[in-house]
C-alpha cells in the first residue's frame, strides 16, 4: 500500500489535519460477532467533496472479538510504523472486560473513533457492513459483481433514499472553491496546485512486455467543436474522419494496406455511418482491400470500436488495424419517433425507461443520489478551468490535428480556416456564472447547460498492433492496452454506468483505483461524473486532469477514442510508467471502462 505525504496549509484545509501529512478518517462497525475496521488515509485537499466522500480503502481489519485481544497489539505496533499516524488503540476494551453482545465496546469503539478523527462523529455500523464517515455517502451502492446484478439494483432502489451530505458541510467547500482553483492558473513553483500533486501507482502491479500484447502506436483526434455554431458547423463528417485516419497514417508512416481492419464507432448517422465510413477510408488513402465495419454502443462507441480491434488482435484475427470515432452533431439530432416504437415495448418498464431524455436521467441521478446544484456547478467549473490551463500550456497539441476547412459566415462570406483548438472551452466561466443558469431540463432541476456536456461534432483514430507486429515495423510505442469491460445498469439513472464499469475492469486485472494515475471519466453530466467519482472514492486530481466534456464537447461516437488519444498523451507528458482509465456511461443504461498502461522506456526505445 502507498502512503502520500503532502504539503499542506492547515487553515486553508475542510479536514482534520493529522500529523501535518495525511487526512484521516475511520469508520468502525459490529456485524456477524466481529468488529470491522476501516481506516483511510488522503493525500489530497479536494474542496469539492466533504470528508465522507473521498474513500480510499488504504486498512481494511475485521476482528472477531474473541480474537480481539491477541490482535490490538498487533495493529498498534502497525498504525505506530514511520509516517503513520499513531493511534491510542488501548482505549478499546479488554476481552475479558466485553459484554456478549458487544453493545458496549461498541459505544467505546465510536468514542475512540471520535477522537482519532480530529472530534468528526463516528460513523457506526449497520448490520452486514459499516458505516461511511460522518453520514453515509448519498446513494452509496455496494461493490460491482457479476454475480450480483440483482442485489446491486435492489440497493440502487434502496440507498436512493439516503440524505445528501449537511449543509454546513456544502458552505464550507463552497467557501474554499475559489481559493483552491485559484492555484490551477497559478505558475509560481512556490504556489503549486494541490489539484496538481500527482498520485504514484504501485509498480508491482505492471507485467513484463510479451509479443502478444495489444500496444497503441498512434492516436489522434481533430480538434472538438461546438455543433450548429462552432468552427466546424460547415465542415463535412467525412473531413473530420478523413482527417483523423489520415493524421495517424502520417504520424506512423506505415502503409496503409498492412491495416487487417477499421472500426468506426458513430450514433447518429444512418445506419452507424457504415456507409459514410467506408467511403471516407477511400477519401484518405486507405486501400479497397483494408476491410471496414461501424458499431453504435451509444456514447462508448469510440472505445468500443477500439476495443473491437483489441479484441481482433487477441484472437489473432489480424496484428494491426485502427479504432475510430466520429460524430457531426450539426447535421445529425438522433431524435427518436416514439411512435415508430413497438408499442409492446413500452408495457415493460425498463424498455419504457430508454426513452426518457438524457437531461432527465441526469436529474434523476442528482434526485436519486443527493448530488446538489452546487456540486454540479463545481464539476462543471472544474473540467473548464483544467481544459484552459491545459490549452494555454499546449497540452493538446500532441493528440490534435489541424483541420483545414470552410465556415460560412454570418454575411454569406465563405472563410478558408485551420482549425486547431476545441472551440467550446470557455476560459470566464466563474461559479457566480454557472449558478445564475437556468435548468436545461426541469424548471426545478439542477441540471444547466453550464454543468452539462457540449454536442459537439469531432473525430479521433487510434492504431493498435500486436507488440510483435509494432517492433517489426519500428512503430512507436505510446501504450498498452490492458482490458476492456461493459457492464448494464438501470436505463433511468443511465449516469452511473461508471461506478459499475470500472470496478468490474479493475477487478478484471486485480488492480485498485490506488493503481491508477489518470481517470478520463466522460462528463456527459456533472450529476453522473460527481455521483461516479463519490462512489468510487477517487480523488479528482486523478479525475480529467485536462478537463473533460463539459469544456471540450461531447460528440458522442468520437469521444471513447478521443478520451483514449488524451489519456495517452498525458501518461507520457509524465514521463513515467502508469495505468490509466476510460470511461463513461451510455443510455439505455450501461457503462464502459477500458486499462490503458504508458511505459516511458518503450517509448523512448523507438
């Protein structure tokens, strides 16, 4: 386990302060004759999410008490290691000094707590499990299994009912948004962003490169516009495509006929845009003889069209082809007729439930699961002021292509341009702004334009290979691609595919959230991006460290393999070996989530 020590100002600080190094909060239960505890350490001041929220399992014990004499010394001479924080554990009481049903050592149990927490109220257990801090996490669900469908569902609809974190714990982290992403813009080495301090993976977890790893060798997008009125509101899909499949021929200079596939993940054209696709490969040079298809898992298409190459790979079916994205959002609404629906469908429930408007699932996850107009806001200020600081430092420039087009303006004058920046990244978004919105959806919702996802229009293209096939034709090595997973969640509540995906992938690789560096996790809400990243207790200066779709845009076919080409950039930005996610939800109810690793010393090797 990895323990962080941090820099820290303490009155600038919504936590306990303990040890001048970490943040600690512990939660502590009786269930089944055992005592469980749970202690969890925080490297990072986050203002957004109060204490309860940001889990990060770092000492999991479970004591059945007539062991739990034995056992103390044990875990006192542990929690008393160098760096930690060292903890009176005698208040507990003797074993020969507990009662049978354990009331109260139960009693002294939450006292202790009380006082290790910095006087934060212990948070005591329910029967089969314990409680989260200091009240229980707005619709905390249980861990995803796939054994376990049912139960998860079952607690969805149970734990929707719980309360929303206190109000004088929102006013204080409201007090201290501005002061902490002040730092986010701030250059001055002495005045580091805390949102800045990264997180170390645990190197033990990494394999040893083989011949049959599926390697990216390059991934690229356009740059990402807003649709009806950005740059690109004149611009052909198949420019967009064209340019992207042409952008990664180009950076790996290898000939297009040894591509043995492409996969184009669209939602909003006819027919997946399968017909468009194909022609579009012949637009840029790629050969008859390179095969082509297009898949529509809504708003994973991209990844899932990379993923179907990866899975192509595995198999052995070919050693090298392209994952693509695309979606043009001026031209193409996707608006259902519902009356061209069987009406059948509609007599049962969950079918009914994938035609409710995407903006009200939103509101439905905000309703369901306690997540404020304040939270949203700030998730939504957050991914602008990310995507700006990293436009201004030229982040972007390694994963974008510029894209020479046309745009008519307002007098009818037709412009040549080159387009080489997302347009919808707005640098004067301030809270003050945000909140003054108006809900999008629902006259009483939380859900505004400000804290939502962009339509935008945009592509990506990303090449994978088997790592034998990329070492024989000198390719560089910019990743791997670890693992891939899907997973279904009610289709009313669509949002939370996330918190079920990537658990079920990370399990997949017997890795933890504490394993990876950089989280994409596509904010097509900021109802469903902050309820995701409550849940699975990530620290959001792992969350979109670029900001994310409520700055960049979501157009949705494009935008699982657009995530793919930032994630990779950023991992080699950092110059060091690391795991990276991507994920996102999808309507009709579902979550995807994919394992990328970046190996600097492969890189730099070619």
């Amino acid at each position: 386990m990895n323990y962080y020590q941090i820099k820290h100002d303490s009155k600038d600080s919504p936590f306990p302060v303990i040890d001048r190094s970490y943040y600690m909060k512990c939660n502590a239960g009786v269930a089944n004759n055992a005592y469980h505890l749970e202690c969890e350490f925080y490297k990072e001041i986050d203002p957004q999410l109060s204490r309860q929220h940001l889990t990060s399992r770092n000492l999991h014990l479970t004591i059945r008490k007539k062991e739990s004499g034995p056992y103390w010394p044990r875990i006192l001479k542990q929690a008393q290691k160098p760096g930690w924080l060292k903890v009176d554990f005698n208040r507990w009481k003797d074993e020969d000094e507990s009662d049978e049903d354990g009331d109260s050592n139960k009693q002294d149990f939450s006292q202790m707590l009380q006082n290790m927490g910095g006087g934060m109220p212990g948070g005591m257990g329910m029967p089969g499990g314990f409680g989260v801090g200091d009240a229980a996490v707005p619709g905390d669900l249980p861990d995803s299994d796939d054994d376990s469908d049912d139960e998860m569902y079952h607690s969805l609809q149970k734990e929707s009912a719980k309360q929303q974190t206190s109000q004088q714990d929102q006013v204080l982290v409201m007090e201290r948004v501005d002061r902490i992403i002040g730092h986010l813009t701030n250059q001055s080495d002495s005045n580091q962003a805390r949102l800045d301090l990264l997180p170390t993976s645990s190197g033990s977890k990494f394999s040893e490169p083989h011949p049959d790893d599926v390697v990216i060798v390059s991934a690229k997008r356009t740059p990402v516009c807003k649709a009806n009125r950005g740059l690109f509101k004149d611009t052909q899909p198949a420019e967009l495509l064209a340019a992207a499949f042409r952008a990664v021929i180009d950076e790996t200079k290898i000939d297009p006929s040894v591509l043995g596939d492409i996969q184009v993940g669209n939602v909003l054209h006819t027919g997946a845009g399968a017909g468009l696709a194909r022609m579009t490969q012949f637009y840029a040079g790629i050969p008859e003889k390179v095969p082509l298809s297009t898949c529509n898992r809504q708003c994973a298409s991209g990844l899932q069209a990379v993923a179907n190459i990866f899975g192509a790979i595995k198999t052995g079916s070919i050693d090298i082809g392209i994952g693509a994205g695309l979606e043009n959002m001026t031209l193409q609404t996707g608006a259902v007729d519902e009356s061209m629906v069987y009406p059948k469908l509609l007599e049962n429930e969950l079918a009914k439930d994938c035609l409710i408007p995407m903006g009200i699932t939103s509101e439905n996850v905000a309703n369901r699961f306690g997540i404020t107009r304040q939270q949203q806001d700030y998730m939504g200020y957050l991914s602008q002021m990310k995507a700006v600081k990293a436009k201004e430092e030229g982040k972007f420039k390694d994963e974008i292509v510029p894209v020479k087009t046309q745009i008519k303006m307002k007098n009818g004058e037709v412009k040549d341009i080159t387009v080489d920046f997302d347009d919808g990244i707005r640098k004067g978004t301030t809270m003050e702004g945000l909140a003054k919105l108006k809900p999008a959806f629902n006259k009483d919702g939380s859900t505004t334009p400000g804290n939502s996802s962009q339509r935008s229009d945009g592509a990506a293209a990303v090449i994978l290979a088997k790592r034998s096939t990329a070492e024989r034709l000198g390719l560089p090595i910019l990743g791997k691609m670890v693992a891939y997973a899907v997973t279904g969640v009610p289709p009313d509540v669509m949002g939370i595919g996330p918190a079920f995906a990537i658990p079920k992938v990370l399990k997949m690789m017997d890795l933890t959230s504490e394993d990876i560096d950089v989280f994409e996790i596509n904010e097509a809400f900021a109802s469903q991006a902050t309820f995701c990243v409550q849940k699975l207790g990530i620290p959001l200066n792992k969350v979109n460290p670029n900001g994310g779709a409520i700055a960049m845009g979501h157009p949705l076919g494009c935008t699982g393999a657009r995530m793919v080409a930032t994630l990779l950039h950023e991992l080699k930005r950092r110059q060091k070996r690391a795991y990276g996610v991507v994920s996102m939800c999808m309507g009709t109810g579902m979550g995807a989530a994919a394992v990328f690793e970046h190996n600097p010393s492969e890189y730099q090797q070619q």
